[in-house]
C-alpha cells in the first residue's frame, strides 16, 4: 500500500519520508486530496528509467510464466490491430 502525506505533511517529515523511501514502496504527496507527486528510492527509479529491450524483457517474463498454462484465448485480440493503410504522406 502506498504512503500518502499532504505537501504540509512531507515538508515537515522530509527527512523521514526519504527514509522510508529508501526501504518502502512509493510515497505519494498530494495537494488538497489530489496526488501530485511521488518519492521513491534512487534503485527503484533507475529500475523505472532504465532503458528497456523488448526480447529481454519477453524472455524474463517467460521464466517466471509458463505461456502454456496461461491458457490466453488469441480472440482477445481480435479487432485491436488498426488496419487501415495509415495517413497519407508527401515526400
């Protein structure tokens, strides 16, 4: 479960919240009720904007997931793919 503390609230706990960032989940600042920011850890946000390679990422999910057993029906995808032509272009 995310933390939340109002901007009033993290600017008189900084120094915790950074610490709790450090070793928790994601710390959600907001502004009269409205999210607005969030604090996570340096290793969670390199994580995040770490550049990502589709095949890497594929076959990291294949060793955690069977294909097989996820019984996934191919008629979910049915009518997703946009098939028309495109736009024109001028070259």
């Amino acid at each position: 479960m995310t933390k939340r503390y109002s901007i009033v609230e993290a600017r008189n706990h900084f120094t915790a919240l950074l610490r709790d960032a450090e070793t928790s989940s994601a710390i959600e600042i907001t502004r009269h009720g409205e999210p607005v920011a969030v604090i996570i850890s340096w290793q969670e946000y390199q994580r995040l904007s770490a550049p990502k390679d589709f095949w890497e990422t594929y076959n990291s999910f294949r060793q955690v997931f069977d294909l097989a057993t996820l019984a996934i029906e191919p008629e979910i995808f049915e009518g997703l793919r946009d098939s028309s032509s495109g736009r024109e272009v001028d070259l």
